[in-house]
C-alpha cells in the first residue's frame, strides 16, 4: 500500500473512529443516567463484583492475539484460522470455569447471589472468543466504519434490552442480560462484517511467534487489569455492595467512556505506527502529535469533569447519586495521567516491546496497588484518592523507561505534558470557581458556566505562543483528516 493511500485510509478510519465512540458514549451516557434511575447501587454492586472476574478471564480469553494479529507484517488464512479456534477453545474453557468457580466467588465476596449472577455471564467468554479474530481482521484491513457500525449497535441493543429488563422488575438481572445481549449482537455483526469463515485448523501451520508476542502482551494486561480493578476488589470485600456501587457508577460515567475514546485510537494508530517503525523521524512526529492531540481534546474535557463534578452528577444522575461527585472528581484527574502516558502504549506495541510492556506494567501495578491499599484505610474516598495518585507517580516514570527501551527521545514528550497539564489546571481551576459562583442557579447553569469558563481559559491561554503552536497543530490534523477522509 502507497504512503498517500495509507494516510488516506488512516485518515478515515481516525475520523470514522472518533464519530463512532462519540455515539458510543452517548449510548454509555444513557445507560448510566437512565438505569440509575431504575436500579439501587446494591444492584450494581453486585454486578461490578462478578465483572472484575470476568475482566480477568476476558484477558486471558483475547490472550494478545487480536493485537498479534494486527501487528504482524503478514498474516496467512491459516494463521488467522488456527487464531480464531484458539481464542474460541480459550473462551468455552473459560466460561465452563467460570460456572465451576462461582460459588467461590460468592463466597469470597459474602453475597450468595453471585453464583447465579456468575453463571448467567458466563456465556459471555464463548460469544467474545468466536468474535475475536473477525475484530482483528477488520482493524487489520482498516475497516473502521464496519467495525463502528457493529460497535454502536450492539451497544444501543444491550440498553434496550437493560432498560425493558429493569422496566420490568428484574432488578439485578436487568444488567446480566445488557451484557448478554451486547455480546451476542457484536458476534452476530462481526461474523455478517468479517466476509470469511473458518475453516479447520491445519497440520504445519505456524503461529509460534503469535503466540509468544501474545502471550507477552497478556501477561502485561494482566498486570495491568489487576492493579486498575484492585479498587474494585477492596471496596466490594471490605465495604460491601452498595459503596460499590457508588464507585462503580462514577467510574461507568468517566472511565468507561474514556477508555472508549482511547482504546479504538490504538487500533487507528497502530497499524499506522508499524508501517512507520523503519522511519524514526516520522515516528517520533507521530508520538507527539498524538499526545498532543489526546492532551487538548481528552484532558481538556477530564479537566472540565473535575472542575464540575457536584453539578454533573445531579444532572447525570440524581441527587441519591451525589456522594459519587468526589470520586468521579478524583477519577478525572487521574485519567488525565492515563492519557498522558497513553502512547507510550502505542510505541510498545509497534515496536513488539510487549516483554519490556509486562515489565513496566509490573511495577506499575505495585504502585497502584500500594496506593489503593493504603488509601482504602480511609474509607471509599481514600480509595478514589489512592487510584488517583498512582498514575501521577508512574507516568513520568513511564516515559523515562520508554526511552531506555526503544530509544524514543521524551523530552519533546515531557515539555508537551507539561504544556498540557498548565493549560488543563489553569483552565480548569477558572472553569471550579465560576461553576462555585453558579451555585445558586442550579446545576445545570454550573455546566454551562463551567464550560464557557473552560473554553475562555483555554482562549487566553492559546495567546501564548507554545500553546498557540500546540493547537495550530491539532487543528491542522483535524483538517488533515477531514479532507483525507472525504477522498
């Protein structure tokens, strides 16, 4: 493929990308604000308990073979065949485990009714094994606006259905079945989207290098899934269902849609990054253009969560609700470290570094976990502040250790952050004290203010001529991709 037409269809699956997560946020959106209204925390608690088990198994489910299969230069349909019966036989044996572990579960958490609630997820694991490779087919061939498509269907389909549920009466069960029904409409899209069906696995096919790029990769997201959802496990053992819920409704309204945002731009900037590993100039340009780009877009929006978090959620989520503002307050600015050291990911993953990954996420996750423990001494908010300050300490070391293992210069990367984080506190300390003198028009008047208020700072702070370099190079990719994608 010729570089103009590579940028074209990187361009397009960019812009195709963000327009999808932009509806799949707003789907994310409505299921937090209108089941919150139908369900008790208590219920969510318990769902979020079986769901951080599940995430485990999801990890080992994938095993990093949807990203070995889009990484690699060269993918034969035997590989992609002997791939897919892999991750299906993964996900039967995962979900017949799951049936067999639930009372374990139960009892490690002290409520009986996760047995039931474990068991009903577990078809989740087969449905997501058969659908695994036709996602990594779709991603690999560029094909963003298919994958969107399945994406924002299945997801509007699995709150149609949560909603009917909880209209209904059926409590807890309402959210089992939105993830049932958001599994089996992703299969069903991705088999019609993927144009192929696999054959039987053949003798001499080779998938050993898969398999060891893989199983790097697995062992570094599982490192990392254990250190982000220690939280969970902390709360649910030592503070029960309801605190649980409280927390997990605040991390549904900020986290989850993030990581939306985030996680389908690696499929947009990874394979443009292994394209570009042999041209180190125009990777580095790559890398700093897109924190950049993340750094005015998503941590301006995390810098406005944090500034109007009291008045968001009444809004989002009723008054009942209101003891998640401070943690959905605390969640924001730690996503803002996240999304700092968000292309660090990137560059490991071009580069094959997912042995150097599992390293760094090793002593990630022990910051992580040293912080949330200590902060859980306090209570749910010191757990929210635990999670908060772990990513503030590893991301700068994130950067450090990604220039001893690839060689990337991150001085450009720090002096960007910096920039970054200066206009997100300036702007959103002046967007904190307008929604504080808005108070007495009402919530929705603190959003207003607040925004206006963001977008000012941000106004003046683009008179600086950094900043002002900053955003003139974010605009310019919009407009890049604007145009490439209307080619």
């Amino acid at each position: 493929m010729t570089e103009a037409r590579l940028g074209q269809r990187a361009a397009r699956g960019a812009v195709v990308t963000l327009a999808a997560q932009g509806a799949r946020m707003l789907v994310q959106l409505a299921s937090v604000v209108l089941l919150a209204r139908l369900l008790a925390p208590h219920e969510y608690g318990l769902v979020a308990m079986v769901l951080a088990v599940v995430g485990v198994g999801e990890i080992f489910r994938d095993f990093g073979l949807s990203s070995a299969a889009i990484q690699t230069p060269v993918l034969t349909t035997a590989q992609r065949t002997s791939l897919f019966w892999i991750n299906m036989a993964i996900g039967v044996a995962l979900a017949l485990l799951l049936v067999a572990v639930a009372p374990l579960i139960a009892a490690f958490y002290g409520e009986p009714q996760l047995v039931d609630i474990a068991r009903a997820l577990a078809p989740v694991f087969v449905a997501n094994g058969l659908a695994t490779q036709y996602r990594a087919s779709l991603v690999r061939d560029l094909r963003f606006r298919a994958l969107a498509a399945v994406d924002i269907t299945s997801a509007a389909l699995g709150l149609v259905t949560a909603l009917a549920a909880a209209v209904a009466g059926t409590g807890v069960g309402a959210l089992v079945l939105q993830q049932l029904a958001q599994a089996l409409c992703l299969l069903v899209g991705l088999v019609a989207a993927g144009r192929w069906l696999p054959g039987l696995p053949r003798r001499g096919t080779s998938v050993r290098d898969l398999l060891g790029f893989g199983g790097n990769l697995v062992g570094s997201q599982l490192v990392g899934y254990l250190a982000n959802n220690i939280d969970t496990v902390v709360i649910g053992v030592r503070l029960g269902a309801g605190p649980l819920g409280i927390y997990s409704r605040a991390f549904q309204l900020l986290m989850t849609p993030l990581n939306q945002v985030r996680s389908p731009l690696t499929s947009v900037a990874l394979p443009v990054l292994s394209r570009l590993v042999d041209d180190s100039a125009r990777f580095e340009r790559f890398i700093g253009l897109g924190q950049r780009a993340l750094g005015y877009t998503l941590v301006a929006g995390l810098a406005l969560v944090a500034a109007a978090a009291e008045p968001l959620t009444l809004v989002l989520l009723g008054r009942p609700w209101l003891e998640a503002a401070g943690i959905l307050r605390l969640l924001a600015i730690a996503g803002v470290f996240q999304t700092l050291a968000f292309v660090g990911y990137w560059v490991y993953l071009a580069r094959g570094l997912t042995r150097t990954l599992l390293h760094y996420s090793m002593a990630s996750a022990c910051i992580r976990i040293a912080c949330v423990l200590v902060g859980s001494q306090w209570g749910l908010l010191g757990v929210a502040v635990g999670y908060t300050v772990a990513p503030a300490i590893s991301w700068p070391l994130s950067l450090w250790w990604l220039s001893r293992q690839s060689g990337l210069p991150v001085a450009p990367l720090y002096a960007g952050a910096g920039r970054i984080l200066a206009c997100a506190a300036s702007a959103g300390a002046l967007a904190w004290g307008v929604a504080q003198a808005a108070a007495p028009l009402g919530s929705i008047a603190q959003l207003v203010a607040a925004t206006l208020a963001l977008g000012a700072g941000y106004g003046i702070l683009a008179l600086l001529p950094p900043i002002r370099r900053d955003l003139a190079g974010v605009l310019s990719l919009v407009t890049l991709l604007r145009a490439r994608a209307a080619v």
